[in-house]
C-alpha cells in the first residue's frame, strides 16, 4: 500500500517547465514580440517603458528655448503566469524635435504589465518645460514580490545656452529622456522587458 502511494505522488508531482534562472526573454529593441510560456510557474518581470525626446526651439537671435523628455515608468517583480502565449511590447524612444519631442512608448507583458513611455519636451513659450515622466505602471496580475514600481523622472528646462537634461532612467539607462541644447535634441532610449523563470508555484 505504501509503495503504492509513493508511485501515484511520484506520478503527480510537478516537474518545472525550465530550470530554475532561465533568461526566457530579453530585449531592448523597440518592437512587439511573442513569448509563449511551456508552464504554469513564479515568474521575475522587468518590464520599463521608452523615454519621451529632448526639444529645443530658437525664439530669436541666439535665445534658445530647451526641454528634456521624461523617462518612462518601470516595474521589476514577481508574479505567477500561467502558461500561454505572450505578447510583448518594448517601446522605443521619442525622437528629438524643435519645439515638442516625441512621447515614449510604452512597453507590456501581456495584460500582466504595462509601463508609460515618458513625454517629450515642450521648447515652447519664454522658458519651455520638460516632459512628464511616464505614469506609474499598471499591475494587473497579483505580485508575489516588488522591487521596483514607479513612475518615471520629468526632464529639465533650459534657456540660451543652459541645456535641458532629459529625465533619468529608472532602471538600467533604459527608458531615459533625451537632453536638449541649441545644438543636440537627443531621442529618449528604448525601453527594456525582461522574463526568467523562477520556480513553479506554491
């Protein structure tokens, strides 16, 4: 009987689908991608949004109006997932403009994450002003663990010869905002999404 009962727990017990610390996806390469998931399990997701372009317009003479994009928001954590098909988004970086910088796209993991691309600079007016960090991400799957949920960094402002730094990355260099000055009106950098697995579920 007893020898029974340990061939049926043999045979029902879990297996992990990879082992445990495998990398199953990594990328900063603006683009949608698609991740399909062999098993049930805890998960560890980074997931950080594309930062917003610097801008810098000329509102005569030498008199430069300059303004950093905002860096896009980011979450790293735990979660269970279940297995399936994944689609995953990393948003890429706002271009540099003359007078507005382009918005940062947002990056996701499916409906578990979606983190905001930060906003590009805003070089209008007598002073301008830098562009919004991305809002704080949307968690739509129960965490386990956080390490990081937040949004992203505003860019700064500048006149004449006084640069505007674009707002810093939350994580990694990823996702940060561009800087501006009359002669440079940088692109934020891409965003970046991450998934390891970690060990099956509890």
């Amino acid at each position: 009987m007893l020898e029974f009962w340990s061939k049926q727990l043999l045979l029902s017990a879990k297996s992990d689908p990879y082992k445990p610390e495998t990398v199953l996806f990594e990328s900063a390469t603006p683009g949608t991608y698609s991740l399909n998931l062999a098993g049930d399990g805890v998960y560890e997701l980074y997931c950080i949004a594309g930062g917003g372009g610097g801008s810098s317009r000329n509102s005569g003479g030498s008199v430069y109006i300059n303004s950093g994009g905002g860096s896009g928001s980011g979450f790293i954590g735990t979660m269970q997932l279940s297995k399936g098909i994944y689609s995953i988004t990393i948003g890429a970086g706002g271009n540099g403009g003359d007078t507005y910088g382009g918005g940062g796209g947002n990056s996701a993991i499916g409906n578990a994450i979606v983190s905001y691309g930060g906003g590009g600079g805003n070089a209008t007016g007598l002073s301008g002003s830098g562009g919004s960090g991305g809002a704080i991400p949307s968690v739509n799957v129960a965490a386990i663990s956080i390490a990081l949920h937040t949004g992203g960094n505003n860019g700064g402002s500048g006149r004449g010869s006084t640069a505007a730094g674009g707002g810093s990355s939350v994580y990694g260099g990823w996702g940060a905002g561009g800087m501006a000055n009359k002669s440079n009106r940088a692109a934020g950098t891409a965003g970046y999404v991450k998934v390891i697995y970690k060990r099956l579920k509890p």
